[in-house]
C-alpha cells in the first residue's frame, strides 16, 4: 500500500471506519473512497458490484456492519444475521470480482464459544457452543472469516481478518436502545451529573444529540439520585481504544499477508476488567456522584472474553492507550460533540 493506493474504507463513519481513514489521512494517503450507507447499501450485491467495477478499490477495510449491544443483538436476530452476511459476501465476491490486492475484514470477539478458556486463542474458534444473545451476529462474522479464508485458498486472494475485542473512542453509538456497554455508562454518568445539576438545557442538547434515553431511567435518577446500570456487574471485559485498532489495522494491511497471519488474528488489549470496576471508572473520570443501581432482571451476557494477544504482539504490534487515558480522551470527544 503507497500514498497514491486507492483505498475504501467501509463503514468510515463508524467507531472503526472513521479511526482508521484519520489514521490514514494523517500518514498520507490521498485516494480514499469513501460512502455512507444511504450512498451505496451493501447488502445489495448489484450496486455492490457496481461500485467496486466503477473504483477498483486496490485495498480495502471493511468496516461497515450492523452492530450493537447486547439488548439490539438480541432483538433484531434476523437483520443482524441477514445484514451482516450480505455485507460480507458482496464486498468479500466484488473485491475479488474486481482485483482488490489486499482487503481486511473486521470481525469481532464474539465469534468464540461463550464458555471459551481463557485468554482466548484464535484457535478455540468453533470448539463449543456460541453466546445465545450474540449468535446471529457471530454467525455471520464467522461466515466473513471462512469467506476470506476459502477466496484466498481457491482464487489466490490476499484477504486478512482481524478479530477486535470491545471497542471504544469517538464516534461511538450512544443511543441507549443499541449502544455497548461502555457507551452506555459514559452517557449514563454525565446525564446523573447534568440532572444533578439542573442542567436541563444540556439534558435536552445531549438527548438532541445522543437519541432519547428512557424516563424510567432520569425519572429514577431524578428522584432516588441512583443511576440504573444492567446486569450484575460481575462479568470481565476487555477494552481497546479505537485508535489503537485503527493502527493495529494499518500495521496489519502494511506488513502483513493471509499467509503469515493465517485464518485471522485477534486485536486487544490481553487485559479486562469487570463491569464493576470499570463503572467506577467511568463513574470517577466523569465525575458523577449518583449511587449505582444494578438491575440484575437484564442479561449479562458472555462471563468472560479476554483476547489472547500474543500472536499480534509476536508480530510487533502492541496497544498504546491504557483504559484511563483512553476514558479521559473519550469523555473529553462526548463532551465537546454534545456541546457541554
Ligand atoms: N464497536 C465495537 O465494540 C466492536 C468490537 C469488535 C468488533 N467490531 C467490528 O468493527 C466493525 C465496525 O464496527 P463499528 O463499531 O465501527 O460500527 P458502527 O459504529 O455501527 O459503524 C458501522 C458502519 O457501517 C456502515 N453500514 C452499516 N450497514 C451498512 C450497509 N448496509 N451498507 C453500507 N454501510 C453500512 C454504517 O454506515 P453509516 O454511517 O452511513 O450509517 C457505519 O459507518 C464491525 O465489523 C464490528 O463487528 C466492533
């Protein structure tokens, strides 16, 4: 990949999309391609098709998915089933179709048993059974990895998959009806600390913004001072900054190929935290006061997913932003976009 390679990022307003075209404007690279959704709809194989004849994008990041927390994935089985697969096989056949050199193909860590050992390795893929809230999703991104696995070995492709563990940074989703969790908590404690403060012209901004949050939530907050959070808080997660998956990405689509990485490979942190903790973190880097509120009526999800990062880090790439950094740069990008 040069400075005049033609490169698309799919999904480049996405968390992952738009952390990896700033990584690459800001190393150079001047012929991006870019659409958003309403643009070119990738689970349409003709206009799919169509777009990769017209560009014959060299290099390709395919970012662009349905994604979403755990209440989402849940809800909206078949879309995130059916829209994730046709994603994957339009760009995945147009690429190939078209003589993309490299593309490299964003998973995520759901793909792996829900009762996985721990840390996970790549090679635990298919080993047992998958998280049930999740499976839709995983499917299809299992799909993604196997197509870009069967298109390298039958047609000499150079397609890569990267499976990154949560993820966070500007541009994240918000919207409390599908964010992750992170998100979530952010929100949450900077909506107990403006209610805490009479602030209702910036409540109103940053639901203006954000989307709408549930009135049993501001009504419970505005009257027992108690900001509601799911689930127990007993499960562990690891998290990665999304600019250090966007340059995991470019470190991986500039130095390495199918055949050194092998099916895919996992971005990560290798550490985690449980949800416990990492409330009380987001709780002090923004400040908040509100006493936590655990309803453990709502889903938990996977006990544990922690990556094993040791074959990225064997390669010679490591993470740089550890979890406070990254919350404090977070918030400082949540305060500024919902004009606080
Ligand atoms: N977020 C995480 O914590 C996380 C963790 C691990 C892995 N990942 C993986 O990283 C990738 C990107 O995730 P993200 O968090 O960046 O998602 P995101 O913020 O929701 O962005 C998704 C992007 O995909 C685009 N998109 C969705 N459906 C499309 C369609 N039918 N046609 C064209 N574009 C479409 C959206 O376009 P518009 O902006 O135009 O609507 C958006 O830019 C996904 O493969 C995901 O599995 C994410």
């Amino acid at each position: 990949m040069n400075r005049d390679s033609f490169i698309y990022v799919a999904g480049h307003r996405g968390l992952v999309g738009s952390s990896i075209v700033r990584k690459l404007e800001e190393q150079g690279f001047r012929n991006l391609i870019t659409r958003t959704h309403t643009e070119l709809d990738l689970t349409c194989q003709a206009a799919t098709d169509l777009f990769f004849k017209e560009y014959r994008p060299e290099y390709v990041f395919l970012a662009a998915a349905k994604v979403g927390g755990i209440v989402a994935n849940n809800t909206y089985k078949a879309q995130f089933i059916y829209e994730n697969l046709a994603i994957a096989c339009n760009v995945i056949h147009s690429a190939h179709t078209h003589g993309t050199k490299k593309l490299l193909n964003l998973g995520s860590s759901c793909i792996y048993p829900r009762l996985a050992s721990q840390p996970i390795k790549e090679d635990c893929l298919l080993t047992d059974s998958l998280e049930p809230t999740n499976e839709p999703y995983a499917v299809a991104k299992i799909a993604a990895i196997k197509l870009c696995r069967y298109y390298n070995e039958q047609y000499g492709c150079n397609f890569i998959s990267g499976m990154p563990t949560n993820l966070y940074g500007p541009n994240d989703n918000f919207d409390l009806e599908t964010s992750h969790v992170l998100p979530a908590l952010l929100r949450k404690f900077h909506m107990s600390k403006l209610v805490q403060d009479g602030n209702t012209e910036q409540l109103e901004k940053d639901i203006r913004r954000f989307g709408p949050v549930d009135p049993e939530f501001l009504q419970h907050l505005k009257e027992k001072q108690e900001v509601i959070l799911w689930g127990t808080g007993a499960p562990y997660r690891e998290f990665l900054y999304n600019d250090d998956l966007a340059d995991a990405c470019l470190f991986l689509m500039q130095n390495h190929s199918a055949q050194d990485i092998g099916e895919f490979i996992n971005i990560g942190t290798g550490m985690d935290t449980t949800i416990k903790e990492l409330a009380e973190l987001v709780k002090e880097t923004v400040g908040a006061e509100a006493a936590i509120h655990w309803d453990a009526g709502k889903p938990d999800g996977t006990p544990r997913k922690l990556l094993d990062i040791g074959k990225i880090t064997s390669l010679g790439w490591q993470p740089k932003t550890d979890l406070r950094t990254g919350l404090l740069k977070y918030y400082e990008w949540y305060k500024k976009e919902s004009g606080c």
